[in-house]
C-alpha cells in the first residue's frame, strides 16, 4: 500500500515538473518572436490625469479610433521615428536600358 502511494506521487511530481517545463518553453518560445516584430509606429495618449500611452497602432486610423473614444489624441512612436539605429529604405534601383 505504501509503495503505491509512492509511485502516485512520483507520477504526480513527474506530471507536474513536466507541465512547469513545457510553459517555460513556451513562453520563452513567444516571447523571442514577440521580440522580433517590428515596434508600431502610432502611439495613442489615453487623456486623463496619468495620461498613459499605448504604442501599438500600425495605423493612424487604428490609432485615432481609440484615442476618439478615449479623449486623447494620437503621435508618432518616438521609438520609431527617433531610432538612430533604423535603417534607411532600401533605394530602388532602375534597370539601365542602352540603345
């Protein structure tokens, strides 16, 4: 009887140990692709007292939507706009015709 008990309860400890690690795998999977996306360049202030921002917007018109309701008003993200690190549009190149 005993020793059933304690393979329940290594089972149990094994389930959960196992449950606990797929998470953090999980987790950490999402949050590296959350990380490679690109910053949305539309923030929106949500009015009030705190005047909170939400960066999130891919749109202007995403953005205005909520800031309407809201009573705020909508600015570009200053991550994207001011980023010394971004780089330059890549220039289109035309195709030289001789004649």
């Amino acid at each position: 009887m005993a020793l059933d008990r304690r393979r329940l309860l290594a089972l149990n400890i094994a389930a959960a140990l196992g449950a606990v690690v797929a998470a953090a795998t999980l987790d950490t999977w999402s949050a590296a692709r959350a990380a490679s996306r690109p910053p949305a360049p539309w923030c929106a202030n949500l009015g009030g007292r705190d005047g909170g921002w939400d960066c999130s917007y891919h749109t202007f018109e995403q953005c205005m939507a909520t800031a309407r309701g809201l009573g705020g008003y909508c600015s570009p993200n200053p991550r994207v706009a001011f980023d010394p690190y971004r780089q330059p549009p890549p220039r289109k190149t035309r195709k030289q015709t001789y004649y």
